[in-house]
C-alpha cells in the first residue's frame, strides 16, 4: 500500500469540496443535488432521489423492486464478488456514479488541530476515493483459504422471538440453567480425559522410541541408532502431515489465532469442524512424539473450544437430537460462551493450571467478558483439574507405561529456597531485557517465515507433507547430532539421581560417553520436550550444564522453533518459547552467579517467563501459569517484574505473536480501542455501494433475486405508502430467515400485513434458529413456480424491530467500539437531516477493516496521529 498523505488543496477556500482533483463550490454540489430527480427517457422509470440517495422503482412505481441507493455490497459469507449493475431494479446510471452521500456535508472531514477557534481556520478536506468495498471474505484457517463470515451476537427481537420468551415456563428457565452448567461440565470432562490421553499417547510414543534408540547405542550401533530415532520421527512427522493435509487443514498451527478470531466474531466452517477436533487430537500427538520442537499445549486450547463447539451445537436434526430443551443453545451468544470455557479448559489441562486457564480466556482469548461467564469458566478449569489429578493418581502405580512422573505440579520447584536481594534485581533486568529483544525479534522472524510457508501449502497437501518431511529430518539431524560437539562430563559424586541414567528420562544422559560420564547436550535433546523442561528448571545442577553445550541447545531450539512452527501438524508455541527462554536464563544464571543468590534452575523460570511476555505479550496468566506449573510461590514478585520488562521492550518493535498470525492469516479481528485516524471521519464516510432494502410487504420473486444475485446477509426493512404514510425503517431481516420463510411457501396472493398470531401458528422460533455447524438452507436449494414468484410474502413478523442504529455524522471511531463491545454483525447507519430514505447504509465488520478505510481514502495518513486509545 502506498504512503497514505493529507491532501491540502490551497486553492480551495472553506465551504469547498476537493473532489476529483478539482475544486467544485458548495454551490454547484447543492445544484446538483437539486437535479438529481430525473426520469428515465430509455426504461421509462422514475428515479426519485431524496437527499441526494436514489431510490429505484419498479416500473409501475409500486415500490415493489428491491431499492438500491448505493452502498457497498456487504459480502459476507461469500467470497464471489457481484456485477451489481446487473441488478434489476437499478436506475440508468450506475450505481458508482449516482449521489452516494445523503449530504454533501458527509465528505467533508476537517482536521481539528486548529484548536478552539479552528470553526473560522481555513479547513483541509480529505479526497475520497469512490470505490467498493475490496476487503477479503476469505482467511486462512489452519494452513488451508477458507471463506469467511461474521458470526452475530445481536438479540434478533421480531415478533417471533418475543412470543418465544413470552411463552417461556419456569420450568424451561430451569432446564436451561440446568443444562448450561451441565454443558460446561461435560466439556471440562471430556477436555481432562483428551489431555491426560494425549500426555499418555506422547510419553509412551516419545519414549519406546528414545529407549529403542538408546539401546542401539549401547551396543555401538550408532549409525543402525540414527536411522531408527530418525526414521521413526520421520513415520510419525508425514502420519500428521497427512491426516492434516487431507482431512483437516484447518488443524494445522496452535489454533490460538483462530479461536480468538472466533470469539471476536470471526466465522469459518472448519475452525471448529469434528474433522478439525479428530485431527487435532492425534495429528498433535503425533507431531509432538516425532521429536519436533513444538508443544501440545496450543493445540489443547483449540481442542478445548472444538469439545465446546460440539457439544453447543443445541441439537441435530440429522440424528434426530431435537428436544426442546436443547434448542435454547442454537444461537451464537451461548456457543461463544461454551467455546471460552473450552478454551480456558484446554490451557488447563496442558498446563495443568485450573486459574491460568481462566485468566488465558480473559486476557487473551476472549473479546467478550462478564461475571457469570467467569464463574462458568473457573468450573470448568476446577472439573479438568478434579479429572487429572483423579486419572494421574492412577498412573502412579504404573499401569500406564512409562507417563504418571509429575503429579499435577509439571515442574515442581517448591523445594528451591528463592532468596532474592538487591543484586538479583539487576540480573532481573538484564533478564527482561534480553527476554524483549529476543522475543521480538523471534515475532518479526515468525512472521517472515509463515508468509514463505504460505506460499508453499497454497501449492496443495504433497507440498504441505514434504514440508513437513523436510523439517523432520533437519531436526533429527541436529537433535541426534549435536550432542556430538559436547564433551562428556564425569558423573558428579553426589547426584541424586542414578548417572548415567539408563532406560528413562533423566538429567544425565549416556549418548556416547564412557561409563561413569553423561553428555549434557543430549540430556536436553534426547528426551521430551516437557523432561528438558525439567532439567532445565533443576535446582541443585549448577555444574551440571557446560556454558558452551546451552548456547548450542538455545540456538538449536530458537531456529527449529521458528522452521517448525508453520508446518502442516498441530503445533503450539508455548514450549519452544519456554525451552529458549528456561536455556538463556540458564546461561544469565551461571554467569552471575558470583552476585546472585539464586539457583540457576529459577533463573531459567525467569527467562521462560521473560520470553512468554516478549512473544506472547501476555502478563497476568502467564505469570500464574508459570506459578501453577512451578509451585513456587515466593518467585510471584519476580515472575511479575520480568514479564513486564520484558512486554514493554518488545512492545516497541511488534505486536504479540497470536496478534501478528491473526493479521497475517487475514482474519478481521476487531481491536478493543479504535485507531486514532478514525476520529476524524464519520460512520458516513464509510459506507458505499448498493444498499438493498426490502418492503414490509415484498414480492416472492424480488426477494429471490436479491438473494440470488448478492451474498448479503442483512436486508434492512422499509415500510412505504401505503403502508405507512412515509417511508419508515421497520428493522433488519437476515438472509437465513428469509430463506426459512421462502422455504415454507406460505405466500399471499395480495400485498397486505398479517397478523402475528397467523405467523406463530405456522412457525416457532426454533425453525428460524441457527443450524449447527454452519450447516443451513441456501437460496440454490430452493425452487419457486413463476405464480410463485409473483406472490408476496410479509417479513414484519421475522424482522428485528430493534436493529441498533447510529446517525451518520457519528464518529467512526465511536460506532467501532460500539460495535465491537456488543458483538454486532450489522450496524445500521442513519440520516441526520429528514426527508431523506430513511436508511443511508449498514456498517459491517469489514468497514472498520484498515485496508478498506485506506483504499476510500489513500491520502489518509494514519501515522500522522498517535496511537491515542479511544478506549481507555
């Protein structure tokens, strides 16, 4: 995108329009204003402008066409661009070069740095670029484009949803509380059993191959060793590539961005698809046991929103699962609810912390937020936790192979006494320092590096497995052979722990050293990620790690971390992050160790948690995760002081990694606070292109056409003569209860209202609830006879009377948050001054979107504001 410049036009004074490149007077603008009503010599159609919006009729001038006073065509859910010129129903011009401001006054946009008195300063106008709206409708989920759309938090108050709750017993409010507790306890279930499943499946998998391994080794058959450890990752490398690649791309990644993306209000088939809840379960087992550096926590939390998004589905008529009961959930307020606890679940079951789990949902997954919500959610973290320590007990007498080593606590360092005095600060700082360096510096890598790995899974999934395949063998390549630069070290007298360590997991690992040595890089390399977590949290083992062997293992892990994050398998985040950050908080540690008090071990707690600030940019549930994983509670201060150092230097080069990921895969994710620059335009500025707007009354076949011809999924609702005196905006109609209403046929041959009884006794609200899985009637699958579509229909019982609306001199900046904070699909936009139609356009999530402002207005200059926060 070109650099956006303010444009000054000198030779235009005040009360003038920069429009075109050239300087058109306020007068000549109201002349042709008062033009604009005109008659159509070649289709003999009156065009009769209000305001300076045309409105078309049909050629009887009943008013019985759709009307489309331009407006941009709202195009969500479909990612097909439409020829709107030809629309019947349109007037001579097109609808680009009609009026498409109610008033002038609406291209006009001031700057007000001119003070108090700047109503008499000469004024600068910004040169509007007339164009539709060109945002994409598509995303990439996963590593797969999939088209998207808006999901819609809005209560649709028509007549049939007020006889609904009218109609409501106390019983039924009942059943529904009753079922939203027990839905939340389900999923929390479900979401313990699927961790404890896929920590089982990891250890058991992970570790028969690194015990196969090691004896090879121990018999001298080094090379016969390298083929096994290699080939097996391998196996298990293209296993999840392909499950991925062909069942479900969607699966692919942490699916962190996406469930924020969801929970914004951003929509897509496949992100919480049963396909995607399969592959993500087993397509992340397998990627973790084929040794790539990657975790499966991100993964759980995508996991956890699935469960969620299954079990909210509010019943399925397929298989016949339609109670009463359940239809209370068939609705995306509810669901959005469920798929935050799902993801609050899954962070506590990855992590094993019931509290950060909670606070991960509020900090960063959620746009949406209220005590109830909170109660639920830190119920459902309480049943996971309840779920795993009852099914780790039980491994604790082995009968589950070789995983139950832990307890709830992963990485126990409660017995490390953390004294901490003036000198340890300084270390904390330089922690923190290094931790936002790094750490930004590891977000501008990822983001380089995804953009290329897109290029290549566009190619398709042979592409995505060979990807996939290549990773694997670089890492296998250097996990099994960089412990060969290491030295062998001698078994210290007074370990603890058996050394060298032989057949499991421990912090002296054999490799290729004489009998009384270990290597201390393959003890990082050649075990789980989650046991060199562990060693490296160690305390007591200052001498344990050679200076040299932790900066090969940190360099090792911050590249094949970036390499393998991106790749077609489940994969999270979390881990690589840890291990880099635990590795040079290790290094710092040793380092100053003559002026620090502390254990290495809390050292490397402190660059894990400086790194998690640095490329999550999360504060408050990182800092509590890392106390429920650790158990060291005298570390809270300086867990707090780091993560704050560390988020508020690579604040100042980028954002957070899940932010970065969410506007690189082109999900319309809404900010909390407005940017600055949209403080001075107007909801008018913003709206552009065809509005289609139906009558109360309106016939079959103009329905039909406009939903055949356009992907709108909003139609506001005029009432016109003789219904109605003047034209009066009765509401908003969605295109999934326009096709339910077509589908059901129930047509009038004249054009006249009905009454609501003699809709009710044809329809309840259930019919018109939404379907689960996105699944739904679509216009194709709908036949009408030519006497059909000559019949009317009346949309006043379907229509949402209470539509929230704003005038168009608004703010944007304000009808942005306004429509973010209530979880809006459509925001209807309405004229300041009377005698005018009396809808001007409907904002959407697009319209907010930077690249759609930029394009109206390629001389805006963004950067010439700060970043000033409407919201706080």
């Amino acid at each position: 995108m070109p650099r956006p410049l303010w444009i000054l036009e000198p030779t235009c004074t005040m009360r003038r329009l920069a429009l075109l490149g050239h300087c058109v007077s306020w007068e000549t603008v109201k002349a042709r204003q008062a033009n604009s009503e005109r008659v159509d010599n070649t289709t003999g159609r009156q065009v009769q402008s209000r305001g300076g919006r045309p409105m078309d009729m049909d050629g009887n001038g009943n008013g019985n066409s759709p009307r489309t006073p331009p407006r941009r065509p709202e195009r969500e859910g479909s990612y097909n661009s439409y020829d709107i010129e030809s629309m019947d129903g349109g007037s001579g011009a097109p609808p680009w070069r009609q009026h498409n401001n109610g008033s002038s006054e609406a291209l006009l946009r001031y700057d007000d740095g001119g003070g108090a008195d700047r109503g008499s300063a000469a004024r600068q106008p910004l040169l509007r670029k007339r164009t539709m709206n060109t945002t994409s409708q598509i995303a990439i989920v996963g590593a797969n484009v999939c088209p998207i759309e808006s999901l819609d938090y809005e209560v649709v108050e028509n007549d049939l949803f007020k006889q609904d709750w009218r109609s409501r017993t106390k019983k039924q409010i009942f059943q529904y509380i009753v079922l939203k507790w027990s839905l939340v306890l389900l999923i929390g279930l479900l979401t313990g059993v699927v961790g404890f499943f896929n920590n089982l499946a990891v250890e058991n998998i992970a570790g028969f191959k690194l015990l196969l391994t090691s004896d090879l080794m121990l018999k001298g058959r080094y090379i016969g060793a390298f083929f096994v450890y290699g080939g097996w990752n391998l196996v298990l490398a293209a296993a999840a590539a392909a499950i991925c690649a062909y069942i479900a791309p969607a699966a692919a990644g942490s699916g962190i961005p996406e469930v924020k993306a969801y929970l914004n209000g951003v929509d897509a088939y496949s992100i919480l698809a049963p396909s995607t809840l399969f592959v993500k379960i087993f397509g992340s087992i397998l990627g973790v046991s084929a040794g790539f550096v990657l975790g499966k926590e991100g993964p759980m939390v995508h996991t956890g929103a699935c469960i969620a998004n299954l079990l909210g589905q509010g019943g399925s008529r397929k298989y016949h699962l339609t109670c009463n009961w359940l239809r209370y959930f068939k609705n995306d307020r509810d669901r959005r609810d469920l798929i935050t606890c799902g993801s609050a679940a899954g962070v506590a079951a990855a992590f094993r912390a019931p509290v950060g789990g909670v606070l991960f949902a509020l900090e960063e997954a959620a746009s949406w937020w209220r005590s109830a919500l909170l109660w639920r959610t830190f119920f459902t973290t309480a049943v996971v936790a309840v779920v795993l320590r009852g099914l780790i007990e039980f491994c604790r007498s082995g009968k589950c192979g070789l995983f139950g080593k832990g307890g709830l606590i992963m990485f126990d360092l409660s017995s490390t006494v953390a004294t901490y005095s003036t000198p340890d600060l300084i270390a904390i700082i330089i922690l923190g320092i290094i931790g936002g360096i790094f750490g930004g510096l590891f977000n501008f890598l990822l983001d380089k590096i995804l953009r290329v790995y897109s290029i290549i899974n566009e190619r398709g999934a042979p592409f995505k497995i060979l990807l996939t395949i290549t990773i694997s063998i670089i890492t296998s390549m250097c996990s099994y052979g960089l412990p060969w630069l290491a030295a062998c070290t001698p078994c210290p007298v007074d370990a603890v722990e058996q050394c060298p360590t032989v057949g499991r997991s421990s912090n002296y690992k054999n490799f290729q050293c004489p009998p009384g040595h270990y290597n201390d890089l393959a003890s990082l390399f050649f075990n789980t990620n989650d046991d060199a977590i562990r060693n490296l949290f160690s305390n007591g083992t200052s001498t344990e790690f050679q200076m040299s062997s932790l900066f090969i293992f940190f360099t090792a892990i911050y590249c094949l971390g970036l390499v393998t994050y991106g790749v077609a398998v489940p994969s999270g985040l979390f881990i690589p992050v840890i291990l880099a950050g635990a590795t040079y908080g290790r290094i710092v540690g040793t380092l100053l160790g003559s002026i620090s008090d502390l254990d290495p071990g809390l050292f490397a707690l402190l660059g894990a948690a400086s790194f998690l600030g640095g490329t999550m940019r999360m504060t408050v549930s990182v800092c509590v995760i890392l106390l429920e994983l650790t158990n060291d509670l005298p570390m809270l201060p300086l867990l707090m002081f780091v993560i704050l150092i560390s988020k508020t230097i690579a604040d100042n080069f980028n954002k957070g990694v899940y932010d970065q990921i969410v506007v690189m895969k082109g999900l319309p994710f809404m900010e909390a606070h407005a940017e600055p620059y949209m403080r001075h335009l107007v909801a008018g500025d913003v709206v552009f292109g065809p509005l289609i707007t139906f009558s109360g009354v309106e016939k079959v076949g103009n329905i039909v056409h406009a939903l055949r011809l356009t992907g709108h999924n909003g139609f506001p609702v005029v009432d016109e003569p003789p219904i109605t005196e003047a034209p009066e905006l009765v509401g908003l109609v969605t295109r999934s209860h326009l096709l339910v209403l077509l589908n059901s046929k129930n047509f009038m041959k004249g054009r006249f209202k009905t009454s609501v009884s003699f809709v009710l006794r044809r329809f309840g609200a259930f019919d018109f609830a939404k379907p689960g899985s996105g699944k739904g009637l679509k216009i194709e699958d709908l036949d009408f006879t030519d006497e059909e579509m000559d019949m009317y229909v009346d949309l006043h019982p379907i229509t949402n009377t209470s539509p929230y609306t704003v005038v168009e001199t608004m703010s944007l900046a304000k009808a942005a948050i306004l429509f973010r904070e209530l979880g809006l699909r459509h925001l209807l936009v309405v004229p300041k001054t009377p005698d005018r139609p009396p809808i001007v356009g409907i904002l959407t999530r697009h319209d907010f979107m930077p690249e759609h402002i930029h394009s109206l207005f390629p001389n805006l200059n963004p950067h010439k504001y700060h970043s000033a926060s409407m919201a706080g």
